[in-house]
C-alpha cells in the first residue's frame, strides 16, 4: 500500500517519462477542471505558502477533529462551503452520501479532507470558520479559533493581502 505522498510522487514520474506532446499543460488542465485550484498553484507558482500556514489549520482540525466530528453536520454547513468554493457541487454530493451510506463521521472527514485540496490554507480555513459562524455552530469556531468571532477580517486572506 502507497502513502499519498508515494502515489503523488509515481503518477508525476509517468508524466515526467511520458513523450506525449504538452503533457504538463494538458495536466495542469485537468487540474483545473477538477478545480483543484491549490493543487495546480502549487505546481505553477514560485512563492509557496510557509510551512506555519500549511500546518496550522490542519493542526487545529487534528486537535479538535473528535468534537469537531461529533458535533457538526455536514449537511449543515455545506452549502455555505459551496458557495465560498471550499469544496464542489461533487464533493457536496459526496459528502452527502457518505453521511447517508456510511455515517457523519465519514461525511466530515471527507469534507475536510476536500476543502484542504481546494483551496490554500489560509483560505480553505476562513471558509470553514465563516460556515460555522454562519450556521450557528460558533462554539466551534470558538474552538478552533477564538479570536476569530471577535475578528474575522482578520482571518480574511483578502484583508491578510492587502496588510502584509
């Protein structure tokens, strides 16, 4: 069995072994068109995002993953997500089903783990907090952040941009 690391770094050996003209763009491509935005700036851009800004919300959602898991209802805040573009009309109807087929447990973590491949850390994280705020489930956006009901355009990346 393959980590996801291992399977990342096989399937970019067959690309960089391949002959087949505009083999990179044709990827990028279809990158794009699954919307995995991140995924495709990672591969594009120079500037990376620090390894803080990559770990802290997954840290967070580590941490406090178990009340986050039992607490929440995918269903709940989904179309919020769908709407800031967190996550896809697909990834919606994933999770969706998962919940109905498996359990909510599986509907969160799969919505986790789809946010975090959308966007940048920074932004797939403020939409996460926004859809809790917004859906009534501000004590775990306390947990996760606290400052962040007190400031939330702080956590903005827009307003992060524009100040730095």
């Amino acid at each position: 069995t393959r980590t996801a690391t291992e399977a990342g770094e096989a399937v970019l050996d067959s690309f960089d072994k391949s002959s087949a003209p505009n083999k990179w763009v044709s990827f990028l491509n279809a990158l794009e068109q699954e919307e995995l935005v991140y995924v495709k700036s990672l591969l594009e851009e120079d500037t990376v995002d620090s390894e803080e800004d990559r770990l802290r919300g997954r840290k967070l959602i580590r941490l406090f993953g178990p009340e986050l898991e039992k607490n929440i209802k995918p269903k709940d805040i989904i179309s919020s997500l769908v709407s800031k573009k967190a996550i896809t009309e697909d990834d919606c109807d994933e999770v969706l089903n998962l919940c109905h087929t498996k359990s909510r447990l599986y509907g969160i973590m799969c919505l986790l783990r789809r946010m975090q491949i959308r966007l940048r850390p920074k932004e797939w994280y403020y939409a996460f907090l926004c859809a809790l705020r917004d859906n009534d489930y501000t004590s775990e956006c306390e947990l996760l952040d606290p400052d962040f009901l007190e400031c939330p355009h702080m956590f903005d990346p827009e307003t992060f941009v524009r100040i730095s």
